[in-house]
C-alpha cells in the first residue's frame, strides 16, 4: 500500500458563505491579528510615533498645567496634580488607537486586501476583530512603556499591585471598545487619511470635555453633567481610585458614573463593543456583499 494511501484525508475547506463555528472564528482572527502584529513590527514608525504623543502629553501637562490646576481635597499642589493628571493620559492614550486602527482599515479596503479576505472561506467578522486585536496588544505595550515613563515624572500606584492591574484592565477595555469605533469609521470613509482625521477629531472633545485633565467642578454649571456622564471620565475617575491617586479630601461628584465609576466604566465599555461591533460587522458584510 502506498504511503500516500496511509495518509489523513485533508480538513475539508469551509465554503463562502457557509456557517463557521466559533473555533474557527477564533483561529480566523488570530491568524489577522498575527498579520497586523507582523506589520507593524516591520513598521516601527507606527509604535514610535504612538508612543511621542503621549509622552509629550505626560511632560507638558506635568510640568506646564502642574501647580496651576486646582485640585479639589488638595488645592494647586503640583505632585497632587502629577498623580491626578495619569489617569487621564492613560485613557486618552488608548483611545486614540481608535484613529490606528480607522486608518489601517481604511488602507487595506483601498489596496484591496479586504477584498483578498473577503474571497476567502473564513469568519466575516475575523478581519475587523483580528484588527482590534493587533491594536489592543500595541496598545498593551503603549501602556507599558508610559507607565515607566509617568514613575519617572513622580507617579506612583498606591493601593497594591491588583488594583493597579485592574485599572489597567479597565483602560483596555476602553481601548478595545474605541477600537470598535475606529473600525466602523475605517469602514466608512474612502481613504487612510479620511480615516484618520475622522478618528480624532471626535476624540478631542471627548477627551478634554472630561475629568481627564481637570476636575468637573472647574467647569461651568451646564458643562459638568456632559463631562460627568462622559464614559471617558467613567474609567479615568475609576483607575484614579484603583491607583490610588485621589487626594485625601476628594469628593465625588453626585452623578451617578462618578458614584459608581468602576461599574459604570464596564457598562459604558461593553455597550459601546456591543453597538459599533454589530454595526462594523454588518457594514464589513455590505462591503463584502
């Protein structure tokens, strides 16, 4: 008998448009996620540049705005403001992956490799979450290095090493569900540049219309209640209590996701993932039909 006779009959090939467990959904996305990992690490611009802007962030907000922002519980105290203000890098950090991973969609649908994906028996919704994916792990090592980067600036995590990394946790999250936001608007537009300028120029105001950099008790009356139902200060006042970096004599605001922040953050991030990842997918679906 022949060795070729001794041989495993080949894993029959899922057909277009046939079902695909999640399994295979899973190994789908991996296998993008993997793609978009090996680029960016043959691109090392793309990680460097995300790593300047918020570092420049961090020295200009410490060193200029510090000792001239007043803290509630601790007044125009410099360090305070220091430990205060990471937070809020934090999470403006990843969530502006969102305009990586709007531009890098929105480069592939133009140089048609979503078209070589879309030709392929695999998941429809492997391609954006194999995205999300690869962005959320650059966003990881972002994180990472502008952690070392804030204890040199005077940052230091106070309430152990489990919250801290479930604040982190938090900020992923955020990450991750922006990220979903990113992909609907690459979906969306024509060009990476589009892309681009459609995936910060709603970010600036949800970033700064919150208590990322300064307390919503320094706002004017009617803006308070927009920056404290803002899901952006949801998970920034979360890791600032996770962290440890509260003043002493800081008091919360009434409403309800500063009341509640860490709870509210999960709520804000999951309702986010849930709508823009069925839209994204049903969006990459049209484009695919």
């Amino acid at each position: 008998m022949s060795t070729t006779a001794h041989q495993a009959a080949p894993r029959p090939v899922p057909q277009a448009g046939e079902r695909i467990g999640f399994r295979q959904a899973l190994h789908d996305s991996l296998v993008v996620a993997r793609r978009n990992l090996l680029r960016m690490m043959r691109i090392p611009e793309i990680v460097v540049f995300g790593l300047v802007q918020p570092i420049m962030f961090v020295v200009l907000f410490a060193y200029v705005f510090g000792g001239s922002i007043n803290i509630p519980g601790a007044g125009l105290d410099a360090d305070a403001y220091r430990e205060f203000l990471m937070a809020g890098i934090f999470a403006q950090t990843v969530t502006f992956a969102t305009a990586g991973a709007s531009a890098g969609i929105a480069e592939d649908m133009q140089k048609g490799v979503i078209d070589r994906f879309r030709s392929l028996p695999m998941a429809r919704g492997a391609v954006l979450t194999g995205r999300t994916i690869a962005d959320l792990t650059q966003t990881l090592v972002t994180l990472i290095v502008l952690a070392l980067v804030a204890f040199a600036v005077g940052w230091r995590i106070h309430d152990g090493v489990l919250n801290a990394l479930a604040a982190f946790g938090l900020l992923l999250l955020l990450g991750y569900a922006f990220t979903w936001i990113g992909a609907l608007i690459g979906l969306s537009v024509r060009s990476p540049e589009a892309a681009t300028s459609g995936g910060l120029v709603w970010l600036f105001p949800l970033t700064f219309i919150s208590i990322a950099f300064v307390p919503s008790e320094n706002m004017p009356g009617w803006l308070q209640p927009v920056a404290e139902w803002n899901p952006f200060s949801a998970t920034v006042l979360a890791a600032r209590e996770l962290f440890g970096n509260l003043p002493a004599g800081y008091e919360a605001p009434d409403s309800w996701p500063m009341q509640h922040p860490a709870l509210a953050s999960v709520l804000w991030s999951i309702v986010i993932i849930l709508i823009f990842r069925s839209r994204a997918v049903r969006k990459y679906r049209g484009a695919a039909g």
